[in-house]
C-alpha cells in the first residue's frame, strides 16, 4: 500500500542539519529544490526479499529509527516486513536491505498499563508488550514514520536528524502514559550479552548494550530524554525485579517507566547513541538541549532529503516512474551510516577508541554490493561523503594491514569475495576526488592484494584460486583480477610502473578459468589440467562446496569488468559473443541442486536480476556491437524488476546498489566498470534528467519520445555535435552540456557501431 506525502513544507527557510559536504553547518536550503521528497515510499522493499525498513532516517545519518515486528527470519533482517503486522518496538539502528540481520538496539514501546516483565521471553509470540497494527494506520515518509498501536490506542511517531532520534507517543485521553525500555529481547543474529539501564533524574534514562551477531563486539551507549518527568519506574534484570535501585545490571535488562500525566497527551523522547560512552551519546544530543520540537525536526529531516535528492531532477508525466526513482534515489543515501561520535570518536572491534578529525568515520560498508552502481553514483552526488568512506576504510585497515571486505558497526565481518574497498578507492581518485592520502590509500590497496588470507596465498602461487583449495573459487578469481586492475590503474597513475605491470599481468587470471569448450568460467584443479567435474552451468550451492558465491556458472562467468574486449575475443568474437549473452535472457529459469542459494531472484532466463553479479550483464551487448540488444534488456528489467509496491524490489536492496542500478539506468547510463570513469549507454525512461555534477556544471540528458515501445536509440547528438557511441566519461559529464537521444519503436543497428 503506497502512502503520498501530503504535507507541503516551505521551501527555502529551513535550515539544514547536514550541509553538503556533511560538516553538520547549517545552510539555507535552496529556493530552487523541488519537494521531490514527497515522491519517496519507504515502504518499498519492505516486502518479497527487499529487506528495507520504513522508519526514519536522514542522508548517511547515524540513526535509522523504525519499528520492529520482532521475527527472526531472513526477510526480517530489517526487523520490520510488510507481511506483518505485530510491533514490539522502535529501536535507533537498522541495515538497509542486508542478507544477513543484525542491529535493532534499544528498542521503546510505549504501553498504556503496567507489563510484566519477568516473564520468559523465547520468541516474538512471548514479548508481553506486542501490539497488533494495520497499514492503513501507517504513514512512512523520507525522515518520518508513524502507526497506530491498537492494542494501546497510541500513536507513535518517529523521525531524526544526524545524531539523534526523535519519537513522539500520543496516548488516549485519561490513560496511563508508560514507555518499556528493552535491552534484552534480541533478533536474528544479534544475541545480548550485557546491559545496563540507569534512571539518572526525572527525565533522563542511560545505560549500554553490549552483543554478539554479524558484529562481533558492539558496544551500544545510550541517553535518552523525555519531556514529561518520571513518576515511577519498574527495573528488571534477567527475570527478577530490581527494587530500590536506579541502576540495574544483567545480561537481559528492562525497565517500565510511568509518567505523569499532566497539561498534555503526549510524551516526546530524544535519544541519542554512542560506540564509545554515555558521556558522548549526551554530547550527540546537546545541540537540542531541554528543547523538545519534534514537528521542527520533522520538517528539518524532510527538507534535508530534498536538498540531497534534488540533486538529480527528471522530468516525466507519470508519477510512478518518480516514485521508483527518487525511492531508489533515497534507498542509495541511507547507507553507509555515519559512526564517529559529535567529538569525532568511535570505538573499533579491538576496543580501541580513535578520534578523527577532519572527517566523518562511516560504517556499514556493504561493498562486494556497493562498488558497482552506488559507491559510483556517490561519486556525482556525494563525493565528500566518497572521501569520507576511504578516509573511514584507511582508519580500519591500521589494524589488520588489509582494506576492509564488509565494514559493520566497525567490525570486519569478512563476508562475501573480492576486497572491493580497492575498485572504490581507485574510482575515486581517477575521477578526481581528493580529500584523502593517495599514497597511504595505494600502499593498503598493494598490501591487501600482496597478502595470504582470503585465497590469496593459492591465487598468487597458480595464477588463480584452485576449486579443491577453496569454495567458490571462480567467484574470488575473477574479483581479484579485477581488484588487480584496479591497483595496477593507480600504480600506473603515481608512476610506479613495476608495480603497474605486475598487478596488470595478475589482472589476467580470468583466463585461466574460461573453458572455450562450454563457454562458461569454470573451477581448475591445481594441476591446471582439470576442470571440476560433473558440471552443470545452472547448479547452485550456497556458500558450501560451491565454485560461484551465491550463484551459478550462467551468473558468474561474466565478470570481467576490465577486459571484455579480451572476453569477446576467448568466446570467439561478438556473434558467438551475442550469442550467448543472448542466451543468458532466454535460458529456462530453472536452477539446480539440493542447496540453492536464496539470493538467486529476480530471474529472466538464468539472468538474476535480485543479485549483484548480474548487473553489468546487460550492457555487454555495448562491446559487441549490438548496443540496441544493450537498450533492449535494460528496459526489460527496468519494466519487470522495480515496482512502486512494498514488493516493489527483486532482491535485497544490499545497502542502495539495487536502487543505484534503477536510478543509473532510468536515466540511460551505467558505470559497468566504476574505474574506468566511463558510463555505458542504454535506453533512457525518462523525457529529461538534470544531474547537478559535483563541480556545480549541470549535465541534462534529453530523450526526445521515448516511451514503453520507443525505447530504441535512433539518434544522439551531445552539445549539438552528433554523437555515435555507447559510452561517456565522467570528464566529460563535468564539464556540463546536454546528452539528446531521439527515440524509436524500432532499432537502429547503425547507432553506437
């Protein structure tokens, strides 16, 4: 069920909490911003396998406030799924269409009556504060979510800036106003392991939680303010009421607090988080001091994310394509999440706690996703947030001598393949974002690929990781040449030309694994005279005895960014090329085995468009002279894979690079190889899409009638000079101009050749 945002605010007299550059100065928001805003539904990917959340954010803010139904699933690791409709909570942190689930810390419920929380707690049908809600008693906004709690009859209300949480509970007339403070009731893969609650005044409540899940060690401080005073409290530790304290320690620790009910009905609360202490989550809330304006802050949210998402404006007559587009835009600035605290403190994995300055530490890098569409499209409409991320991922490396894989909660988890902090490191810096220290950033990118761990030690002695040493070695193969050409790039750019031919050479593992016979990458033995055998190009096994992570052959033999040409070429030229890429599309969709990775969605033939390994694929056809084959299947996903529904996303978002493929694509371009600074060409959906570059030149991109049936290209000119190819550079786009497509129903096999 999709919600409008109804509410116009005033435009050009808010100040923002986030300047452009995130420095946290306000700045009069420009009176030029549409309120694009009001096109966002959070409540896509909140349903199939999107695995979004609805609640209230603010671009990389440090909060994600939103409510919790309290399953441990795997289409709940957001804590929230549209199928539900059970509430325990509204916690401060969430991830962002992740495959695995962790986070949902300190959680409220507000509650209209005393609860007894002693009571054992093995499943969401046990928590005694649950409450029934209905979608149609829900609003979900970009900054502001709300639902009616029936069981209660409350209306809770969420919304945030940069550092701080926001709520606001209205209860009924005459009854009892009470709010449950839960540091105990943990989901999916988050388990407690010591908390702490203290009621310091007649308003103020602080504490820790301490647990173990995808992040090993995260420490979870918090203060949270209220605007009515306490009158009585209950506080509970692993089952057994505290009496007469004010601090309760446990390992499952609870507390129940009871207002008073005077001049109003409603209770608004500020909190406020802190890896390393309670002194700093109090210093992340000062700024609002005894000051409760949750309206203000609302509107000050929602205007926040038209400045950021009026940064790319298109132009089309039907609404639904600007819901996908600006919700997809909105899904790409939700992730990664900022984590140094007001003072620039954050603590790491090992317990040490470090202070910055002069950026902002980010966490939750997803970026075995990110690298390909997302981290790109930050690079045109954030790239200080793009320095700030390498700055974070050079802070992180200090320790293990190696780039981080997947950053949360500044832990390394080490899931998925590849170390793609590297491709993003290098697409950063050839397109000319400074802000951090090349050589520091090129010394970790050697070092990290130069090491042992992750396969690295077999690929550096065979030329590429052998099946019987490691799963999913062609998966890993084929991310480390291209991690090796992305180093090799950089080293190439500082002069250091033994290094530059060193990692291009390496860059050429693919070739090992491509079996000319059946045209697909496949798993070698050490001997290297020996495939893996039996074979079978749509079977799949997840994350066991697999030699493709999370995925088949079909899926994963196509991952070679930085040579396609030579790809081609090993398939024996563009026809045969064509042909199997063609194939791909067309194939029966059935995947095989006894263990088939869930991540495989999205299918058209054996093309899975819910996973990311697939999503170059389809401007392949561009390098093989057949770029109307590229415009084609573009449209056919864009037409088949996002919907303006809460079922509206294939896969799981993975932190914006589902969204980022729509919102590049929609407008007719794709960063198929990030370092490369260049952009394939496809089919554009939209009339006109005005991209403010980041060097404050404009690039418009104009398609002259297109529409669901002209979706081919006939004819390109850019700044009035015909333009007869499939790809531009992001050089190019900084400089400003117009890009002209005129449309056609029908394909033009002479364009783009």
């Amino acid at each position: 069920m999709m919600r409008k945002n109804n509410l116009l605010f005033g435009l050009g007299i808010a100040l923002l909490l986030i300047s452009c550059n995130f420095s946290e100065k306000s700045k009069n928001l420009d009176k030029s911003i549409i309120a694009v805003a009001d096109y966002v539904d959070p409540f896509i990917g909140t349903g199939a396998h999107g695995h979004t959340y609805p609640g209230a954010t603010v671009p990389f803010g440090m909060l994600q406030v939103s409510p919790d139904n309290g399953i441990s699933k795997w289409d709940w690791c957001s804590g929230y799924h549209y199928s539900d409709s059970v509430m325990i909570g509204f916690s401060q942190l969430h991830l962002s269409g992740t495959g695995i689930g962790d986070l949902l810390d300190i959680r409220l419920m507000p509650v209209n009556k005393k609860i007894d929380l002693i009571k054992p707690v093995k499943s969401r049908d046990h928590v005694p504060y649950r409450s029934s809600y209905s979608h149609h008693d829900e609003i979900a906004k970009a900054g502001y979510y709300s639902v009616f709690l029936k069981d209660y009859q409350i209306k809770a209300e969420l919304t945030t800036d940069f550092r701080t949480a926001f709520h606001r509970y209205t209860y009924q007339n005459k009854d009892q106003q009470s709010i449950i403070v839960d540091l105990g009731f943990a989901i999916n893969w988050d388990k407690v392991m010591q908390s702490s609650i203290n009621v310091e005044d007649k308003f103020t409540v602080s504490g820790y939680r301490f647990s173990k899940g995808w992040a090993k060690n995260q420490k979870v401080f918090f203060v949270i303010k209220f605007s009515k005073s306490i009158s009585d409290y209950d506080l509970i530790s692993d089952g057994k009421y505290i009496q007469k304290q004010k601090i309760v320690q446990g390992e499952k620790t609870f507390a129940q607090l009871f207002f008073n009910e005077v001049n109003s009905n409603e209770i608004e609360v500020k909190v406020g988080l802190s890896s390393v202490s309670v002194e700093n989550a109090k210093q992340n809330i000062a700024s609002h001091k005894g000051i409760f304006n949750f309206d203000e802050i609302r509107e000050k949210a929602i205007n926040t994310w038209n400045n950021n998402l009026s940064k790319i404006e298109v132009e089309t007559p039907v609404d639904s394509l600007k819901t996908k587009f600006y919700t997809s835009l909105y899904h790409t600035q939700i992730a990664p999440v900022t984590f140094s605290d007001f003072n620039g403190e954050f603590r790491k994995e090992d317990d040490s706690i470090v202070k910055v300055n002069g950026f902002v530490a980010y966490s939750t890098l997803s970026l075995w996703d990110t690298f390909r569409a997302q981290q790109p499209l930050l690079t045109i409409t954030d790239p200080s947030v793009v320095a700030d991320i390498i700055n974070s991922m050079l802070e992180y490396s200090k320790d293990k001598k190696t780039l981080p894989v997947w950053i949360l909660y500044a832990n390394e988890t080490n899931t998925m393949t590849g170390y793609h902090s590297i491709p993003v490191i290098a697409e950063a810096y050839l397109k000319g974002i400074r802000g951090f220290d090349i050589e520091k950033a090129y010394y970790a990118m050697k070092n990290t690929m130069m090491g042992d761990d992750r396969g690295l030690k077999y690929y550096k002695k065979y030329g590429y990781i052998p099946y019987n040493l490691l799963d999913e070695s062609v998966t890993i193969t084929l991310e480390y040449a291209y991690d090796d050409w992305c180093v090799a790039q950089i080293a190439k750019e500082l002069g250091k030309e033994k290094d530059y031919q060193y990692f291009l050479n390496r860059s050429k593992a693919y070739q090992y694994l491509f079996d000319k016979e059946t045209g697909f990458m496949r798993g070698k033995s050490e001997t290297g005279d020996g495939w893996h055998e039996p074979f079978d190009p749509k079977y799949s096994a997840h994350r066991v005895h697999a030699d493709y992570t999370e995925g088949n052959a079909w899926q994963h033999s196509w991952f070679v960014l930085h040579d396609t040409n030579k790809l081609i070429e090993l398939h024996g030229g563009n026809k045969n090329f064509t042909t199997k890429l063609e194939q791909l599309f067309t194939e029966s969709s059935e995947i095989t085995g006894e263990n088939v990775s869930a991540d495989i969605s999205g299918l058209i033939g054996q093309y899975a468009h819910g996973n990311e390994p697939s999503h170059h694929i389809a401007y392949m056809f561009n390098f093989a002279k057949k770029p109307w084959r590229t415009q084609y299947w573009v449209r056919e996903i864009l037409k088949t894979q996002y919907f303006a529904t809460s079922e509206g996303l294939s896969g799981n978002e993975d932190c914006g690079q589902m969204s980022a493929w729509y919102v590049f694509s929609a407008m007719g371009l794709y960063p198929y190889n990030p370092v490369s600074g260049e952009y394939q060409i496809a089919s554009p959906l939209f009339e006109k899409s005005t991209i403010k570059m980041p060097n404050n030149t404009i690039f418009t991109i104009i398609a002259d009638d297109t529409s669901d049936k002209n979706i081919y290209i006939q004819s390109a000119t850019l700044n009035g000079k015909e333009f007869n190819r499939t790809s531009i550079a992001h050089k190019e786009m900084l400089e400003g101009g117009t890009l002209h497509f005129k449309m056609g129903s029908s394909p033009n096999i002479y364009w783009g050749i």
